[in-house]
C-alpha cells in the first residue's frame, strides 16, 4: 500500500526514532527506503546496525533532500508515497488513518495530516475534509508538510518529482503543482505527525539564497505557466496567491548582502496589486537590510502584512 520514503542527512540522533515509529504503524503493509544523502555522522551505518533488511537503504553522494526523496520515488514499488523526514515521527495510527481516507475516496491524490509540536494526545476518532479551493485556503495555511502527506505515485509518472535546485520550498513546490493539476486532497485533522525542533540545522534556520528558495520559480519558472492545462478558476486562485506568499516571504532575504541583486531583479515582477506591502520592498537595499536584520522590526513587518492580507487585501 505504501512506500515510506525518508531522506537522511547527519540525522544520527534522531533517525531510530523515526524508523521506530513506521515499524510501530497499526497498518503494516509499508515498505521503507532509506536514502542516505552523503552522511558523515554514522547514520547509515547505525540504520544498517540496527535495523538491517528491514529497510532499503540506499547510498549516495551528497546532492540534497530533494534528490534522495526523488531517489525513493524511483524505487518505489507500493501505489502511494508517504514521506518521512529523518529527525520527525509518526502516531503508530498514521497510515491506518490515511488508508481510511483513501478507501473512502479512492480517487485521492494528496493526503495530509495535522502536525504538532507536542506529544501526541489520545484520538477518539478520525476526522478528515476534502481540500477545496485550495489556493484560497493556503494564503492562511499551506496546509501540506512534508512528514504529514502521502501522495499517489502515479503523479510521478507524468510530473517530475522535487526540483533538486530548490533548497528551500522544495517541498510547497511540489504541493502546488499536484494542487493545480489533479487537485482531489483531503486534510486530515487530527494530529498524527510530530515536527521535530531539536536539530538546528533544519531547513528553516538557515540563511539561504533568493536563487535557492521557491520564490523565482513562482514569478518567473514557465512550470508555473501552465495555461489551459489548468482551470481558469484554479489557476487565477494560484496566481492571487503566490504574489501574496512571495511578499509575505520575501522579506528574510534581505538579511543577506548577496541577494542585493537578485531582489532587485524579482521587485518588479511584483506588480502593484498589493502596493501598500510592495511599497516597502522598494526601499533601498541597505535600508530595509537593516530593518529585517531586527527581529522586533521583521515581527512588526509580519504583523502589517498580516493585518493588509486580513482585512485590505481579503481578496
């Protein structure tokens, strides 16, 4: 039924974590690919210690997450892809749901589920929705994390998989383009995933940039212009938000001098829709450098945006 796709980078103090909660899944027809992506902190050789044949584990180079998932996906051989990161676990009933909401709606591309931070709580019973409008919905909340969704492989065998050249939104690239090509999701709403905050190298404390992230391939990527492959509604909704997630995104990026360039290059593709926060984007480089360089001033930035998104710019 599934196969459990998990990349794994210098992951060594949380990786048996993660493999024990699959192995712990009230629904056991999974199988598991272990990618090891160039570790050097003995993660490989503790999964082969420990866990032996109970997974596929593949080695390779060094090439980052995107690839080893898309490694997985190669190899996979079950008709739905549930992804696992490294240093996050599952509740033992995760796949049990998703196969629930899948047996009830088997046309179902996407699946995901409620995360947490916390532990998990007891559940009395499932509770899922279907996703409509989804593009609407994700300007409040993208809904879709990595470790919480299960996709249909045979999405892979017309699309490709995660753009290795994206090292921040790899990810939410992925989740829009299923989105705006075969968009039957369900959410799942009860809380099944634990996103792990130990390890500080994780994705979202780095500095990365503007090239590496999401952001040129929504304003300017031809994968995104998809014309009348794609309903005029959907499409519109997607064109609405992505300017907004850009503006709502942009905003950390300044804190490196080497994207000095490469925002004055995307500024323009903005537009003027949503000119009371594009305005700001505007201003000299070193000025606003220096006011998201400030953790009070970026918080403050949010909170305006925020507050244009929710009640100037509803729709």
């Amino acid at each position: 039924m599934f196969s459990v796709i998990i990349p794994l980078y210098n992951k060594a103090p949380y990786i048996l974590r993660a493999l024990d909660s699959v192995f712990a899944q009230t629904y056991s027809d999974f199988e598991v690919i272990v990618v090891d992506d160039g570790s050097t902190d003995g993660g490989e050789e503790l999964v082969r210690e420990k866990i032996g044949d109970k997974v596929q584990l593949i080695t390779q180079e060094n090439a980052g997450v995107s690839s080893a998932r898309n490694k997985g996906i190669a190899l996979a051989s079950h008709p739905y892809i549930a992804f696992l990161d490294a240093d996050d676990y599952w509740h033992p009933s995760y796949l049990e749901y998703v196969k629930k909401v899948i047996d009830q709606n088997p046309d179902a591309i996407l699946i995901g589920a409620h995360y947490t931070f916390e532990d998990f709580k007891p559940i009395s019973e499932l509770s899922f929705r279907p996703v409509w409008n989804y593009f609407q919905e994700a300007i409040v909340n993208t809904l879709f994390f990595t470790s919480a969704t299960v996709l249909k492989r045979s999405f892979f065998e017309t699309n490709p998989g995660f753009d290795p050249s994206i090292k921040l939104g790899e990810d939410l690239d992925l989740w829009f383009q299923v989105m705006l090509q075969s968009p039957q999701a369900f959410y799942i709403e009860n809380s099944l995933v634990h996103y792990a905050q130990e390890d500080g190298t994780s994705a979202i404390q780095k500095n990365y940039l503007l090239e590496e992230s999401l952001i040129p391939k929504i304003l300017q990527d031809p994968s995104y212009q998809f014309g009348d492959s794609v309903p005029d509604g959907i499409y519109k909704d997607f064109r609405v938000f992505g300017t907004k997630w850009v503006l709502f995104n942009l905003f950390p990026f300044y804190r490196k001098p080497q994207n000095k360039d490469a925002l004055r290059k995307i500024i323009p593709l903005l537009g003027r829709d949503y000119f009371l926060l594009s305005c700001f984007y505007r201003l000299p480089f070193f000025i606003l450098k220096s006011v998201f360089s400030s953790k009070k001033l970026s918080w403050l930035f949010r909170s305006y945006m925020k507050f244009c998104f929710r009640y100037i710019y509803r729709k």
